[in-house]
C-alpha cells in the first residue's frame, strides 16, 4: 500500500529549478564569490589588454609569464593627489628634511595633465615653515625656496616580488643640474621624509641574528619576542631600491668629479641601499674599489659603471658622544649609466625585476638567482644585475623580503648636482633664485635659476605597471603580508607616521562631494563632470551647491580614481578572537557559511522534490485543503 506521505527519498532530476531553487544557488555562489579575505584589484582599466602580461627578461627564470597586479595609466586628466583623495597615492603636504633638501613638498604641485600624464612639477617659490624639524630634533622656523612633489603608495599599494615599470619624460634641461628626479622603492616599515619612522629601520634588510646589529637593527633577528605580530627570530627593516636617480649636469666622463670614471652628467644612479652595510676595508670616496673591499659578482649592462662618488653612510644616533652599539654602516650598492639628451627630451621605459631569496638549498642551474635577485633595464636593456648571494656572502644581508612601496619625486639638494666644491667666496648655504644677493646665488649651478625662472619644469609619468608571477608563492600583493606584517606595529605607533597636525596616518578616502557644474559636457572625462558619464554625477541641491556622486567601482572627491583594494586580505583588523575569545566553535567564519547554505540547498530540494513528484511514480501536487 503506498503512502499518502510524501516521500522523504531525495533524487537529483534534470527538472528547471523553482525560483527558490535558483535563489539558493545564489547564495551559495555568494559565499564563493564573496569569501572572507577576497577583494579587488589595483588594475587601470585603461590599461590596454596586451599590457596585462609580460615576460621576464631573467633567462634563469625560462621566459616565465607575469601577470598585471597594478596600474595607473594616469589618463584622467584634472586628477590630484592630495591626503584622501585616492585610494592609491598621497601626495605630501610637508617639510623635507632629509638628504639636505632645498625643497618643500606640496601637494598641489602632483597632478594629471591632458595629455595622460602624471606631472611632478617643481617651482622657484617660497614657503614659511614653523614646525618640528625631524633631524635636529627642534622646532624651528625657516623658508624654503622651492616647491615640488612627492607621490607615495605607502600603507595603500605594497607588493613583495615582481617587476615594475614606468615611462618617463625627464624634467629640465640635460645639460643643467640641480634636480633630482626619482623612482623608487621602500619598506613600508619606513615612510620616507619620517624621519622617526626609519631610525634604525632605514636599510636594514638582515633577517637572520648577528649580535654585534643586535642595538643597532631596530627589530633585530635576535629578538624572539612576538609583538606586533612579527616572527620571532626574523630580522626586519625597510631597505630601498632606487629604480632610478637621475643628476642632469654639463660634467663629462673623465673630468671635474667624474675624473676617475666612464659616465658623466647626465647620469641614472640604479642603487640597492642596504644595511649592515660593509664595517671594515671600505673603499673611500672617489676611488675604486681594491680586491675584497666591494660587493662581487654584480653584472654591469651597457653604458654602465660603478658609482665611486658614493659607497655609503654612516649611521650614528644624534647627541651620543663616543662609539655606540646603535651606531651602523648603510651601504650605497650603485651603478651610474649614461643618459643623453633625448631622455629630457622623449618619454624612455624604465623597469625592475626583483626576485626573493627561495630559502632552499643553492640550485646550480638558477646561476645564483634563487638567492634573490635586483635587474635593472633602460628600454628593454640590462644596465645592472644583483644576486643575493652578494650580499649574503659580505654582511648577511639579503634582496628585499618586506612589502615594498612606490615613490615619485623630484627633489633639490646641495649634495645633488650642485658645485663640488663650493665656489670661491661663496659658502653655499642660501639657496633663493628669487634673490637679488649674491650669497644667495652663487651656489647654483650654472643655469639653474635661469631654467627655473623661465619655466616650472615638470617630471612626466606615462604609466605605473606592476606585474607578478602566480605561480611563484612568495609573490604577494600588500602592505601587511604573513611574513613579513606591518599594520599592527603602525597602527600601535601612529606618531611617526603623522605630523603634530595630523589626526591620524592617512585620511579616510573621499567618495564625491567635490565641486562640479551640472551644465558642463558630461561626454569628457573630468573633474568637472564628475568623471563624465559612467563614473559619477553632478547633482545640484536646494541650497544650489553642486557635488559630484560617485558610481559604485569610482572614488575621490570627483570620481576620477577606481577603487582598489588588494586581491587578498592577508591581515585584516582584530575580531573579538585577537583578545582571546573564541567561543564554543573555532572555525571559519567562510567554511560556516559555506556549510550552512549546503545544508540549506540540500534541505530546500528535497522539500521541492518531495512537493512536485515525477508523473512516472504516479503522484500530482497535493491540493490545497486536501486531508486524505
């Protein structure tokens, strides 16, 4: 006798699902889609298509592909860069007082222009400062005679491994020095012009324990406590890679400074600056290197030398008298290459593969290049070529291993480009084009002020590009990474990442809410029309205020910048588990809600299945009211 009970028997048919169904598919593909950990990307979407990929120029890597993790075509014109506006990049608005630095960073003078560029410009203008000098550690109050800018990713866009690239016009003139156009890469441990933030972190790149660093490396190897999250036993810094630093000037080879070497002005310095640096036998300035006093087995490529102008600082803590233990040598590990004219002239491809040490035992058929490795190109070219192994076998030290950060800037400094030495009757101290005294301008260089008076010039930047190789683990997207975290020792130190005036680090980034006019041609792409058509609106209140409203993937006040965010979250702020609570059940809060819509899914055919049986067992719907 058959049953008027519904069966509880679940079968899969090739039935169309209900709407109920279809819904619970929904869900569970959220659950895929929208995991705990999984979020955007840092892709322009101007990027065109065939620039999504490259292959590597390291031939021990076998013409391995990478993949675009970043980019910033720089397309949008009107775009700026100030604290909040983009998810990127923050210009500074702040005092330099490092490296002898002429100039003040203002964040007005970074922006996009019309042609798809990112201009650095930099001005003969004064700016009155009253405030904490990070150096002399005193506040102080002084003019600075110059402006220019400074873009930096940090705590925004890191990346561990990879290759980045860049194309670039050069700004001012070839032949006149005084500028210092830059591309570069640090730490994120260490945010660049604070100063508090890199003490005894700035180069440091020693992971393993050396007692004699042990007072001198801020977050030593030898320490095996677990604060902040770091690992015990694991050296930490913030080294720096110099993709380029560039000294225009009319000096040449074999004369003035350059007396003793093949490049002259103007030159590209491609630098590894690391620390321990080298403590003992060091080659001095303005000579070479004798046997065993340098860095070995570093391939130089095509119109290249070594920089013997500058092999390192030595690094002291201010009012300590007499040797310290907290005293080290930073090493300069540079390589000068021959720029020409057409580099000021004409937009020029510059790039860096970086490799991290593998961990593993020495694969002879890597060469070397499983132990990390630092090349640099000028136009597909290899100009320079570091192993880890390098380093390694000097001091201990290592390629980098920390998520790094990018930075442009054009800076001014007397150490940089200016006469060496001083003038006669001139001690090259005040530094004001403006000026009509004579001390005041005796210590440029020939032409400077001429150039600068006639025209602000501008640092171009064609595009940013970073790619990784997914299949190498090591290859990681973000500021804050499992080997090597840095969010909680920031967030437990914000003070010396800020300013006294500073709430906090960085601001909140601004979705809309700047000015815009309602009747401007929403076909162009600007600040004006709040992007134009697909990125925002301009709407107009009662009050007849107009403010842009940005569309869900675009940001910043007028909607110029795409969101991003890193693929993976590797180390997301604290839950209730950090403090120690965990519940009755610790597991994933993902595999929980995977599990639970499963069930569900499960639960919600049979009951389907069990409500509209197939014709051929005999059974229709129940009717409505039926009780039989």
């Amino acid at each position: 006798m058959r049953s008027n009970t519904p069966s509880m028997e679940c079968k899969v048919d090739m039935a169309v699902p209900s709407p109920r169904i279809l819904f619970l598919h929904y869900l569970l593909l959220s659950c895929f889609c929208f995991a705990p950990g999984y979020g955007g990307n840092w892709i322009d979407p101007d990027t065109p298509e065939e620039n999504r990929k490259t292959t590597t120029y390291v031939e021990a890597l076998d013409g391995a592909e990478f993949e675009l993790v970043m980019s910033d075509e720089f397309n949008v014109p009107g775009r700026t860069f100030k604290d909040g506006e983009d998810p990127k990049w923050t210009a500074l608005q702040k005092n330099d007082y490092t490296n002898a630095a002429l100039q003040f960073y203002d964040n007005d003078y970074i922006y996009t222009d019309d042609e798809g560029n990112l201009i650095v410009e930099t001005a003969a203008k004064d700016t009155e400062i009253i405030g904490f000098d990070d150096v002399n550690r005193e506040y102080t109050h002084i003019t600075k005679h110059f402006k220019s800018g400074m873009l930096q990713s940090w705590n925004k866009f890191c990346f561990t491994g990879g290759i980045i690239e860049t194309e670039v016009l050069l700004p001012g003139k070839w032949n006149v020095g005084g500028l210092w156009p830059a591309f570069w890469l640090l730490g994120n441990l260490g945010r660049h012009t604070y100063v508090g933030s890199t003490d005894g972190v700035w180069p440091w790149s020693l992971t393993e324990c050396k007692e004699e660093y042990k007072l001198a490396q801020l977050f030593s190897g030898c320490n095996n406590a677990t604060h902040f999250g770091f690992k015990p036993g694991v050296g930490r810094g913030s080294p720096e890679v110099d993709i380029f630093e560039v000294q225009p000037g009319p000096i040449k080879a074999d004369t003035g400074p350059f007396k003793y070497t093949w490049i002259g002005e103007p030159f590209l310095s491609a630098s590894y600056q690391i620390a321990p640096g080298k403590s003992w036998n060091r080659p001095g300035p303005g000579f070479w290197p004798g046997p065993g006093q340098w860095y070995e087995d570093i391939k130089q490529g095509w119109n290249t030398s070594i920089n013997i102008g500058y092999y390192g600082n030595w690094n002291f803590v201010e009012g300590e008298t007499g040797p310290s233990k907290r005293d080290y040598w930073s090493d300069a590990v540079s390589w000068n290459h021959q720029l020409q004219a057409t580099h000021f002239e004409t937009f020029h491809k510059y790039r860096l593969e970086w490799g991290l040490p593998s961990g593993k035992p020495r694969n002879n058929t890597m060469n070397g290049y499983d132990s990390g490795f630092l090349n640099w190109y000028v136009d597909d070219k290899l100009i320079l070529s570091m192993k880890g192994e390098s380093f390694y076998n000097m001091t201990g030290g290592t390629t980098p291993t920390e998520p790094m950060y990018v930075l442009i800037n054009t800076a001014l400094s007397r150490n940089w480009g200016f006469p060496i030495p001083c003038p006669d009757g001139c001690d090259c101290m005040k530094f004001n084009c403006n000026s009509k005294r004579q001390d005041n301008l005796c210590g440029f260089p020939p032409g400077f002020c001429e150039m600068m008076l006639n025209e602000n010039p501008k640092y171009k930047m064609n595009y940013v590009r970073v790619y990784q190789n997914k299949n190498d683990e090591q290859h990681k997207v973000g500021c804050s990474i499992p080997e090597r975290p840095t969010r909680k020792y920031i967030e437990g130190h914000p003070y010396l990442y800020k300013t006294e005036d500073d709430e906090k680090p960085l601001k909140d980034i601004q979705k809309g809410g700047g000015a815009c006019d309602p009747d401007a041609n929403a076909t162009y792409v600007d600040a004006k029309t709040c992007g134009g058509l697909t990125r925002g609106t301009c709407s107009t209140d009662k009050k007849k205020k107009s403010s842009c409203t940005c569309e869900s993937e675009w940001t910043g006040p007028n909607c110029l910048a795409k969101e991003g965010s890193d693929p993976y979250d590797w180390d997301p702020p604290e839950t209730i588990s950090d403090v120690g609570y965990y519940g009755p059940v610790q597991a994933s809060p993902f595999y929980l809600i995977l599990l639970s819509a499963i069930t569900f899914t499960i639960v919600a055919v049979c009951w389907n299945r069990g409500n509209v049986k197939k014709t051929k067992y005999g059974w229709k719907k129940i009717p409505n009211g039926v009780i039989s």
